[in-house]
C-alpha cells in the first residue's frame, strides 16, 4: 500500500511531530510512505533525515496554487492508494487537486483535524468538507463535533487519538524534577504542554487551577506570544494598541480590514520581486496621512539600516497576517484597554471603531487627526501625549 502524506504547514508543532511519528510506523508495517511538505521548512529536513521520501513545494499565502499543481503531478506521476492531508492547507490543496483527476483513477482522500475551530462559509462546507474527503480523522470528541455541527455527516467522521511512543526514563528522577521546579513531593502538579497562543486556551487551566480547594501548583510549557502575559499577569495593568486590529484581512462578517484580493496581490508580488514589494507596503503605512513623503523617506531609512529580510520571514509574516483572528479572544482581556488609530489610516480603517463598541465596549479609543497607519512617526508629541494620558501620566507638551 502507498500512502501520500500533505503538510505543507510553515511551523513545526504537535501535528508535524504527529505526521513523522505516522509516516515512521506505517513504514514499520510495510506501508511505503510518502511526503509532500513545504520547502525549506523543518518538517521537510526531519523528515528526510529519518529516511522518509520527501517532495517539497514553495508555498507562499495559503491559497497559492503551486501545492495543488506539484500534488497534481505527484499523483499522476507516482499512483497511490490513498491521500492523507495533515493541515487545513494541505487539505485546500489536496481537494483542489483530487477535484481534477477523474473519479475512477482518483484515490481516496482522508483528513486528520486537530483543531476545534469552527468551519468556514457555506461554499468552504460544501467544497472543502464535501464528498472529495472520504474520512475526517478527529483528534478528540470535540473536534468530530464541530466538524459534525459544520454539517459533516457523523459516518464520515471517525476519532483517532493523537499518541506519541514512550519516553525513556528520565535522567533525573520525580523527586529531583519536583525540586527543581519547586513543587513539594504531595503537592498536586498539572502539566500542560502547548504553543502559547491564544485558541490553546490557557487562560481556563489557569482559571481552574485559581478555584481548585486543593493547592495544584500549574506548570506551562510551551512558547509563543503570550508567554509575557503568561509569565507575570500581575504586571499587565494596561494595554495600549496603536494602529491595530483583531483581524487584518476581510471577511465575510468584517469588513473593516484589508481587501482580500489586495492582500493576495502583496503575495504575489513577493515571488516577483520581495524589496520592491516591501517597499510597496512601506508606502501604504503612509498613503493618504500628514507628511506622507517625509515619514516613508524616515520608514526606507530606517529599513535600509537593517539587514534584507529573508524571502521565508516575509511569506510567514503574511500567513499571520492572514490567519491571525483574535476577535473572540478580546472579551478574555481583563485589564484596561487604549486603542489608538491614525484618523487617515488605510490599513486599519476608520470604521474598525465602531466594532469595537462591540467586541470591546470598554476600550477608551482615541485618534489622531492627519496621521496614517504609522502615527508614532508622523506625529510622534500626539502619540506619546494620547499614550502618557491613557497611562495616567502627563502628557507631552
């Protein structure tokens, strides 16, 4: 039997070691396994160095064509039993590219789901989650309903728990570990291992842990953005955001960011010429604000100071540009809020404003008259007075 495995995903995590650990024991049962990942990507490199056959593809934003066109020819050059797709990427790609083979020479197609976020449109329903996908391998009960509340028939849903091989005793014993962490040898201990960002929902652990009657001491593990809130939520009396906003890129319930068809344009536009795209989103912090000419003259200095940005930093950026939704993560905010725009603005616009009456009523908002999506440059006095005030301080003169 011949498996071919998709993740094009940009990241190493949990459901990239899970795609090495699969690929590894079906080639112990006599499975022969192959891999289709992102070039460059680490993924790729520990994959070939445990002597897995691997394909690699450029992958820019996670529309790009070239992952369906290079699983295309994958699967017309090699023929295999069965497609396995690892990643919501990598499942776009694998139904677009099963879509084109004709049904009696298209293998079956099977997609492992990790994440319990909710599906997309009812055209996304209908394609992505349609019949293409013979099987959706749920990693929990969870996942399978809200896969099965998209509208996916149960039948079509099966749960497979992620497992991982046993570990080696360690080499330093329970007692040593406890010490080291600080945790009295009775003393109830919760382990939670996960990338620090918001939708691994730490903020419940930490909550169940504050209500428990016994002393549970919490240990996080992980990296990622939180991890200075994570580490003293005591010290976060304030937020202030300048120019910012919960989603950057439209959708079909907001409106208030940048269009998708512009933004596909900056993606590909970096293929082409990645310093001549930068500078392009240089000129847009600018685009219509009080001195323009002289704050994109101090952003290209600025810039030519550093050393050039690489190609992958650059596609990875707008990935979270992309898929960075951080709406529903505002009403966990518990400190006060300040949101500061630029009235002129063409990358967070003025009417984001409004929906933050919604989504968080108690932000104090202010804006400055003139400025673009770079304030702090082009009217630095206002900014600094707007933050010093929000802070409690004096404000500048």
């Amino acid at each position: 039997m011949r498996v071919l495995h998709v993740d094009t995903e940009a990241g190493f995590r949990g459901g990239q070691r899970q795609v090495l650990l699969l690929c590894g024991g079906l080639r112990e049962r006599g499975v022969e396994a192959t891999l289709l990942a992102r070039e460059g990507g680490e993924l790729a490199r520990a994959a070939a160095a445990q002597g897995i056959a691997v394909t690699c593809v450029r992958q820019g934003v996670p529309w790009d064509p070239r992952p369906v066109r290079r699983l295309r020819w994958l699967l017309r050059r090699t023929p295999v039993d069965l497609v396995h797709a690892h990643a919501s990427h990598a499942h776009g790609a694998a139904v677009a590219a099963l879509a084109t083979i004709p049904a009696p020479a298209r293998p079956p197609l099977v997609v492992s789901r990790r994440v319990d976020f909710p599906l997309h449109g009812p055209l996304a329903r209908r394609i992505k989650y349609g019949p293409l996908v013979r099987r959706f391998l749920a990693v929990s009960r969870a996942v399978a309903g809200v896969l099965e509340e998209g509208g996916v028939p149960p039948d079509r849903v099966r749960v497979v728990h992620s497992g991982v091989p046993p570990l080696p005793p360690p080499d330093r014993g329970r007692d040593e570990v406890r010490r080291a962490l600080g945790v009295a040898p009775d003393r109830p201990l919760l382990l939670t291992t996960a990338a620090l960002v918001d939708h691994k929902d730490h903020a419940t652990a930490i909550r169940a842990v504050a209500r428990c009657r016994a002393h549970v001491r919490l240990v996080i593990a992980g990296e990622g953005p939180l991890r200075a809130a994570l580490d003293r939520p005591d010290r976060v009396a304030g937020l202030s955001l300048i120019a910012t906003t919960p989603r950057f890129v439209q959708a079909a319930d907001w409106s208030c960011a940048m269009a998708e068809r512009t933004f596909q344009g900056f993606a590909d536009a970096l293929d082409d010429d990645a310093s001549a795209t930068l500078l392009r989103f240089l000129a847009l912090q600018v685009q219509g604000a009080e001195h323009a000419k002289d704050t994109l003259r101090l952003l290209r200095a600025e810039l030519a100071e550093r050393p050039p940005a690489s190609r992958t930093g650059l596609v990875q950026g707008l990935d979270i540009l992309l898929r960075t939704d951080l709406r529903g993560a505002l009403s966990h905010i518990a400190c006060p809020v300040h949101w500061l725009f630029g009235a002129r603005d063409t990358l967070v616009p003025r009417a984001l404003q409004a929906e933050l009456a919604t989504l968080l009523p108690a932000a104090v908002i202010d804006e400055i008259d003139g400025a673009g999506h770079a304030p702090f440059l082009s009217h630095p006095q206002a900014s600094v007075a707007a933050l010093l005030a929000a802070a409690g301080g004096k404000a500048a003169p």
